[in-house]
C-alpha cells in the first residue's frame, strides 16, 4: 500500500490517495471536478533481476496411497523471506524434508544454489540453517553442550555458543539437561542451533508454533534480521498473520499441490479480491448517503462515524467519489484498504476445493 | 573424498557417549554388574568349600557367566534398540542429518559411542569385581579374567550391532521395543527348537545328561546361529574348561577360540551393513 499526493493539473488543489503498487485509479478533483488518472508507483524491487537460490522441480513424494507432494513446483529468490503457506496435513514439511534431503523423493528434485540435494549431500548443508517443525534433542546433554554438538559438526569455533544462548534469552538454563526443557524452549534451542555458522539460507518449519505471543514477536522480529543481514529465509506456517508483514513472496500448497505463488499483492489481485474504499467525509456522522449501493460496481457501503466504507470495483471509485461531491459533500482524504492475505486464502482454498 | 569422515564419527560417538553414560538404566546395571561379580565370587568360594570367603576367578566367571549371557544382552539392546527409530521420532535425527554429515558417519559415531558406553559398564562392573577377587584371592587365572571381560564385550557389541539393525529398520519406537524383544528371546527360541531337533532325532534326554555322551557334530554347528552360546564356548575355551554346569563338552576342533572370535566378528558385521542399507533408505 503506497500513500500518494497528486496535483490538479488545472487548480494545482493537493489530493492525497492510496493504491496498491502499480494500480491505476481515476480521481476527481474535489475542487474544480477535473477527472484524472493518479497512478501509483510500482515497487522496484519487483523488477530487480533476481537469482533462485531453492528451486523445486515437479517435487512429488507418495507415502503408499497418499500424495503428500504431487508435482510441487517453485523457487525461492535469493535474499527474500519466502512463506511457504499451508492448512494442516498440506504437505508443507513433505516438501521441507526433501528440500533438506532428509526424505527421498518419489520423483522430481530440489535444487539449492544450483546443486541437486540428495541424501549425503555434504557440501550444501554447511550454508543451511535448518529448524524443523518438531524438534528434539538430547535429553541428557545440556544446552551448551548441545550445541557443541553441532557447533563441531559445522566445523564452527565453540566460543559462539554462549553468544548464541543469550541471543535466544537461553543464558539462565545452561546447567540444565535439555530433557528438562519446556517446547517452547527447545524451539528457542532450536532456533540457536539452526544460527550456528551464519547460514546463508535459513528453513524453518513453523518457527512460530508453539510459542507464546511475546517469543512470536522475537522470533519475526529475529528472521527480519537474519534477512536484513542478507540471509533468505524460508518458513512455513499455516497463521497467515505471522506470514503477512514479514514475507517477501509466498508460495500456497493445499492438498500436496501448490495454489498459488506470487507476492502478496498479487496474489489478491489473482483472486479478485476487492478492495474497499475508505472515504473522509467530514459530517457524515454515520449515514451512508442514500443511492450509493445503486452506483453500478458497488458492492457493499457502511458508514463509520465520519468514514465511508465502500466495497466496489476499482472503476466504481471515481464515480462513488463524484457522487458524493454532487451530494454536497466534501472528501478530505481517501485511500483503498488491502485484503488480509486470510481472505486471499480462504478463497484460495475453497477455490481449489471447488474444482476437485 | 573418503567415504568416512572420522572426525564426525567422533563428534557423535562422543555425544551418544555423553547422553547415555548419564541414563539411570545404564548406571544402574553397572551397579548391578559389580554387586553380581562379588555376590558370584562369594558363591563360588562357598560351593567350592574352601577356606576362603570368595572363591578364585575360574569359579566366579563360571558361576557368572549364565547371568551375563542374559543381563549383557539386556544393556546392548536397551542401549540401541531405539537409537535411530526414537531419534526420528523425538525430532533430533532430522536436525542432526541437515547438518554436514553422512548417514554412515551417524551409524559408525552410534556404534562406537554406545559400544563405548557399553564396554565402560562392563569394565567397571566386572573389572571392580576382578579387582577385589584378585586382592582377596589372588590373580591366578588373570588374562583368562581380562579374556572374559574382553569376550563378554563382544557379546554386548553382538547385541548392540544387532539391535542398531532393528532400530534402523523400525519405523518407530514402539515397533522397535518388540523388535528388540524378539532379538533377546532369540537365543531362547533358538535352543529350545535345537533341543526339539534333538529329541526328534533320537537321542535322550538321559542320554543327552550324560558324561561323555558324543553330541551329533551339527549340534556343535548350531551354535554359531546363537551368540550367546558362541559368548559362553569361547568363554570356556578362554579358560580351558570343559565342564560347566555339570556338562562335560569336549568342543570340537573348529570350536576353536580364533574361530568363534571370527564368528562373533562377522554377527557384528552383518547387521551392521544391513542397518546402513536400512537407514540409508530410511525417510527421516
């Protein structure tokens, strides 16, 4: 959502609106009634050259009867956050463990960095941090000596692991045995573990599970970080709120076949999900101007003490906002509100759902 | 690049080692072990009417060995029944395997750490006990003594190979607990079907209870189906014995101790390579 200020090119009078990156919408001018186009400046970063650091290719993993993955195909840009979106039983960790090699595909590949993950495959493991979405272990070892553990087997110097503990607020467990650990501290030593070495690539599978709301806000506030320090980063999830302000792109997989994959904004203007316009009009006080549901493309209308709520096509919303100047009445401001990626979801879901 | 990375074997040989060293089980039959060896020795002094309280090394090893032959067993397969098919379970094998490390490195680091875990509780439980029968009694029969120790942790490293194939087969723990069951009865079964065959072959029981009775040669054979039984021959050949509860044996040539050793060497081998095809193949 960008916020722009536009001039009349005839009265030079200032009208500020909001758009989506790219979106085109007629306007008005409030004063002397001039129609215009205000387009909205699209993101530049869409339009970077971009390299697939995690392609996945026709990925398709049956356990007997159930296809878990069938035919999964996408990729990850190097340098973004990826949410990688699901309901329950999607196939999300299907797909994460053979992105990891820890499962052998029924066909198809992954490949990271342009290599081919197998199982064994060594070299590429050294450049990934990996959190999976259970986690264990080992009960009897301490936090520290844990990640000594893996420390050694990243070929990582030991003396990051205290740094490490403190990073994930662990530094008051360290002469306790793991075994004794809470979930959701194991997820924090999970989290740990997944940091050592500087991993150029992070994959977490459902990093936020089981955390309370506080460790939530830490833990995207972390991957934030991690990315801004020039990691990507893949997660998945199936609370789309963890996944909105945080992710770059997503990728939707239902039912072992992905849906959809493309930015947020795309993918909403994919489904057609309608934007709402929010309108100022000072002295409103909560009436919806009568005939405005009749104005061809007008969904829906509400009024919110001096906000007018319109559900319409982007073509109704010049002559929603021309109506309601011919009412008498004046537009401070207005800007169009985005759908949350959960409306984006259900419809997608229910979409596929539909077809099969 | 070299199929092994012995550096990684060890880093994870350490940490099973680590882990398990501190499982109450494993503490406690290493307690077990110790108290069995005095307890054994104080009967065999007893049996043997002598003067002395315990009774000498031969003695005791012999009145331990039936109780090892069961307990060795016990600790080999509770210390590896699950290690791979519980690791899968609990979560720890999938961080463990994103790490750069082969499967192979993980299996070999499994064995070695666990046989480590497994030799020290041998060592210190048997070992203490040699120690004060040596001090009491005297040394005599010492290197038979530390070929006991030795022979017995081939057993135990039989078991744990054996049972590190069941967990790399099982899916999971619980199939992996009757897996390792199944491996402890074996040795039972596999007597009690050999005696059956016995029986059914003619010779009786009373025959069979007699002193210097000539066993069929393929009797001999069958027990290199049975690692308990090789544990126990090898175990008298190491001494020089040839009568054991109450059994006069005169053991065939090809029972030699270098043989049976040899035997024992490839019950370790085999199921190992058949848990490295299975963990190899194995969705984590």
């Amino acid at each position: 959502m960008i916020t722009k200020t536009f001039a009349c090119p005839d009265c030079k009078t200032r009208i500020t609106g909001q758009g989506n990156p790219g979106e085109k919408v007629q306007i008005v001018c409030p004063n002397c009634g001039k129609k215009g186009v205000a387009v909205f400046p699209s993101v530049k970063t869409e339009e970077k050259a971009y390299v697939n650091i995690i392609e996945i290719i026709n990925l398709t993993k049956h356990f007997g009867k159930v296809r878990a993955n069938d035919g999964v195909n996408f990729s990850v840009r190097k340098g973004e956050i990826f949410g990688f979106l699901g309901p329950n039983g999607a196939g999300k960790t299907t797909a994460i463990k053979l992105m990891m090699g820890l499962t052998h595909p029924t066909s198809g590949e992954v490949r990271i960095g342009g290599n081919k993950v197998q199982i064994d495959t060594i070299d590429i493991r050294k450049y990934i941090g990996y959190l999976p979405e259970q986690i264990g272990f080992y009960d009897n070892l301490t936090p520290v000596q844990t990640l000594n553990f893996f420390c050694e087997l990243k070929g990582v110097d030991k003396s990051i692991v205290m740094n490490l503990l403190k990073d994930v607020g662990l530094e008051d467990t360290i002469d306790r045995k793991v075994g004794t650990f809470s979930k959701g501290m194991k997820q924090l030593l999970g989290i740990a573990q997944a940091m050592i070495g500087n991993p150029a690539i992070y994959v977490l599978d459902e990093p936020m599970g089981g955390l309370d709301a506080r460790w939530v806000k830490i833990v995207r506030e972390k991957i934030m970080m991690l990315n801004k320090a020039g990691a990507t980063i893949v997660f998945s999830s199936h609370i789309l709120s963890e996944v909105q302000n945080v992710c770059h792109r997503v990728s939707v997989i239902n039912k072992g076949k992905i849906i959809a994959e493309n930015t947020i904004d795309n993918l909403n203007q994919y489904l057609r999900i309608i934007p709402r316009l929010e309108i100022n009009i000072p002295g409103l006080n909560g009436k919806v101007p009568e005939g405005i549901v009749n104005i061809q493309g007008v969904e829906m209308a509400e009024a919110k003490g001096d906000l007018l709520l319109v559900t319409c096509d982007s073509s109704a919303r010049p002559i929603v906002l021309n109506f309601i100047e011919k009412k008498g009445m004046t537009v401070s401001n207005f800007k169009t509100i985005e759908p949350s990626l959960e409306d984006a979801f259900v419809k997608l879901i229910s979409k596929q759902e539909g077809v099969t | 690049m070299a199929f092994i990375n012995l550096r990684s074997i060890y880093s994870v040989a350490k940490k099973e080692f680590m882990d398990n060293i501190r499982n109450k089980w494993i503490i406690a039959m290493m307690i077990i072990f110790l108290l069995l060896t005095i307890l054994a020795s104080y009967l065999a002094g007893g049996q043997a009417g002598g003067e002395e309280t315990f009774g000498g090394m031969e003695d005791t090893v012999v009145t331990i060995l039936s109780i090892s032959t069961l307990l060795i067993p016990i600790i080999a397969i509770m210390l590896g029944y699950s290690t791979i098919s519980g690791e899968a379970e609990s979560g720890s094998l999938s961080i463990l395997l994103t790490y750069p490390i082969k499967r192979i490195d993980v299996l070999l680091g499994k064995l070695f750490g666990l046989g480590s875990v497994l030799i020290f509780s041998i060592v210190v439980g048997f070992g203490t006990g040699g120690l004060i029968i040596a001090a009491t009694v005297g040394a005599a029969e010492g290197i038979a003594y530390l070929a006991f120790i030795a022979l017995t942790s081939v057993l135990g490293l039989m078991y744990l190979s054996l049972s590190i194939c069941i967990s790399a087969f099982c899916k999971k723990r619980v199939t992996s607990i009757a897996g390792g069951v199944m491996i402890f009865f074996w040795a039972m079964i596999y007597g009690m079907i050999i005696f059956g065959i016995l029986l059914a072959t003619g010779i009786t029981f009373e025959e069979f209870m007699t002193p210097g009775f000539a066993y069929p040669d393929w009797l001999f054979q069958s027990i290199f189906f049975s690692p308990g039984d090789m544990y126990q021959m090898s175990v008298m050949q190491a001494f020089g014995l040839s009568q054991a509860f109450g059994f006069t044996i005169e053991a065939p040539e090809y029972l030699s101790l270098g043989i049976l050793t040899f035997a024992q060497f490839i019950w370790i081998l085999v199921p190992l390579i058949l848990a490295y095809i299975f963990f190899k193949r194995r969705d984590i």
